[in-house]
C-alpha cells in the first residue's frame, strides 16, 4: 500500500511511494519515452493511493516491439538507503498477482 507520487507524460513510468516511505519506480519498456506512438496506458493518477494488488498500466508489447524497442519492465528503489535487503524470488515473465521479490526495511 502506498501513493503515486508521479506518472510520467508518456506514461512509460510510475513513481510510487510505500506506507513505509520506499521510493519505487516502476519502468516500462527499455527507450520507451522516445516512442511516437503511444503504448502505454495508466490506471492511476499522481497523489492517487494505492493497496496491493491494484493495477497500475497496461503496455501494449505488439506497438513497443514493432518500434524495435524492448518490452523489460524495471522495478528500482530510489531511496534505497533505506533499503536493508532485496530477495528476488522470480526472474523473467509473471503473471498479474504473482510475488516477484520483496524488500527489508
């Protein structure tokens, strides 16, 4: 649980910020924001609050990868000073709801 502390214009990328005050970017895509053509839709909106599991963008892969771009998403923690210890327990493709690590604060 949390807040959304930005949405970027292209939508490419969500700053969030958890009830224990972890800074998490959320970016999709790798050299995304250049895109002419949008591909990415947000579900949330700057200041809005959040709960686990809610959904946050849609990317669409088919309009990312047709410009030859790469569809990776990147989870980094930008306060992560306050970080203790990431344990990642899945690499590669998820599904929607499934754990792919956690933190220690």
């Amino acid at each position: 649980s949390g807040k959304v502390l930005s949405v970027f214009p292209s939508k490419h990328a969500i700053g969030l910020q958890t009830e224990e005050g972890i800074e998490v970017l959320v970016h999709m895509g790798i050299d995304t924001v250049e895109m002419a053509t949008p591909a990415f839709e947000s579900f949330v909106k700057e200041g809005q609050s959040l709960k686990a599991g809610m959904k946050l963008a849609k990317m669409n892969l088919d309009v990312i990868e047709q410009a030859g771009k790469e569809t990776t998403i990147i989870v980094a923690f930008t306060n992560s000073d306050k970080v203790e210890q990431v344990v990642i327990n899945q690499l590669g493709t998820a599904t929607a709801g499934t754990v792919i690590g956690q933190i220690e604060i």
